[in-house]
C-alpha cells in the first residue's frame, strides 16, 4: 500500500479545493444583490450601467470560408478556374461567397479568370493587359484571327458544333482577342467613322474592352450558303439559339437590350462573353441580364474619368 500517503494528500488537496470554491460562491452571492440592483432603486444606476453587456451577436457555428478551404487555394494556384468554382460550391455559391465579401482570394479584376468584369468603370489591371496563353478558335474566322482564352477557344468550338447539329448553322468568328494596341486603333476608327458619342455606344476604350480579355468574342452565323452579318446574327437562327443556349457552353450575351444604363452599351447580341459553364448556369438559372447585377456591382454607364 505505498499509495496510501498520496491518497491522503489527494484527499487534502480536493477538500481545500472545495472549500475554496464555496467560499468564493458566498462571496459572489454576497456581492450579486448589490450589483444587480433592482430598477426603481434610484442610488443604482451607476453600478448598474457599469456591468458588462453579454454579446448575442456571436454565430456559434461560423460558416466556413472558401479562402481557408486548400481544394480551392490549390485550383487557383493551378489556375484551373472551373475547379475552383466547385471547390467553392458550384456557380450560385462561388457568386454569392464573392457578392458577400467571403472570398478575398478571387477578384473581379483579374482577367487571367473566368469570373473577370470588365466595364466602363472598370479598367483592365493592367490597362496593357494580355492573357498568359491564347488559342485558335475551330471555327470559321470571318476576319482577322481568331484567338481566346484556351478554354474560351474550346467551349465556343463545341458550341458552334451543337449549333450545327441542332440545324441552325455553325458560328463565325469576327472578332476575338484583340490586344490593347489593336483596340486604340478600334476606337480611332470607330471615333473617325461616327464621332466619339456613337464609338462609345459601341466600342470600348482601350484597356475597357472585354476582348482584351481573350474570353470575349463577336460572331456571326455561317451557313453553307455563307456567312451573315454581325447586325443580323440576332435574328438568325443561330443568334437564337445561342441567346437560348449559349449558357450550356459558359457563354453569356454580354449586352442584352434594355440594359445599356447598366453595361454601359447598346444591345449586342453577337457578342458572347465566356465565364465557364458553372457561373453561365447561374446566371441563366438566376434570371439575370448584366454581369454588374450577377456580382453585385455598381452599374457603369460612363466612363469615370
Ligand atoms: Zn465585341
């Protein structure tokens, strides 16, 4: 029985243990009545005012933050941006995490992503902009050269294959990628052509134009008979069907009609903005008709400067 002196000494030490703490109860209940002094008591309010206010605000269970979630630090530093998007819970949850503010680590402003916006209030960063790859789209190039993003270049060559195989035509590129030098001669002419009024309606100054991006294009309807015309894609056959089903493929018309206060341009149905296959769901599930609206920003009919 060797333990038996280190029992006794436990004894000990729970016994001082508890009278310490009854002590210490009566002298909390001994104060209590005079800290907790009953309202109509008019010498109270003082102490009163002085005790501490219990906070009721704080969330037991906080929500997890994408940013702390290394599936989504991962996708980004892979620059795989559909991965990051399920990582975050699909296209609604990715947009309302960026709407709330819970996603510091994706920004708007970085065009080498899908969930870029580029308006009139929001310059390329930088205005010099270029995407770190490009790539030739499968499609009829009606003039220039045709290049996007690589996964835009992809999704617009299935898209215009699954519009040939519906029968409304195949599409056209026009315009794809177009560099920061190549847009101050676009707005030149534009400027030259119209006036500076009627280029602004249309034409974006250079490091303001989504094609500069490379995930923006402008197209046209191709038949076998021939290409149409930018102005008549809208009510071609194809135009139709890419205003229907151009989300399946993770394109948006990016200037409907009616919403020029918002996107600061006149309707332009041919063209197509990519932003991935899970962020157009969304956008179509959601109903919604400008990217400004999608992200929850400011409307951006003018130039700020
Ligand atoms: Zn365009």
């Amino acid at each position: 029985m060797a333990d038996a002196p280190r029992i006794s000494a436990l004894r000990w030490t729970v016994t001082i243990g508890l009278v310490a703490i009854v002590v210490a109860s009566a002298c909390a209940f001994a104060v209590l009545p005079r800290l907790v002094a009953p309202r109509h008591v008019a010498a109270a309010p003082a102490v009163a005012a002085a005790l501490p206010v219990p906070a009721l605000t704080s969330t037991p269970n906080p929500a997890p933050q994408p940013c702390d979630d290394p599936a989504v630090t991962a996708a980004l530093a892979a620059r795989d941006d559909e991965a990051v998007i399920t990582a975050v819970g699909g296209g609604a949850a990715f947009r309302d995490a960026v709407v709330s503010g819970d996603a510091p680590c994706i920004t708007l402003a970085d065009a080498n992503h899908v969930w870029v916006v580029v308006d009139k209030a929001r310059p390329l960063e930088p205005l010099s902009f270029a995407p770190a790859a490009l790539a030739k789209v499968g499609v009829r190039l009606v003039n220039g050269a045709g290049q996007l993003q690589p996964s835009a270049a992809a999704a617009l060559t299935t898209m215009s294959d699954a519009a040939a195989a519906a029968g409304v035509g195949s599409l056209g590129v026009v315009s794809g990628y177009r560099s920061y030098q190549t847009q101050v001669s676009t707005y030149a002419s534009n400027v030259a052509n119209g006036g500076k009024a009627a280029a602004d309606a249309t034409s974006a100054h250079p490091g303001y134009s989504e094609h500069q991006t490379g995930f923006a294009t402008d197209v046209v309807s191709c038949t076998s008979a021939g290409c149409g015309t930018m102005d008549g894609f809208g009510t071609s056959a194809a135009g139709k069907w890419v205003a229907e089903n151009g989300w399946r493929y993770g394109f948006i018309v990016r200037y409907e009609p009616g919403q020029t206060a918002v996107s600061g341009y006149d309707s332009e149905p041919w063209h197509l903005r990519y932003i991935g296959p899970q962020l157009a769901a969304a956008y179509h599930d959601g109903g919604f008709h400008t990217l400004e609206a999608f992200f929850g920003l400011p409307a951006a009919p003018n130039y700020l400067g």
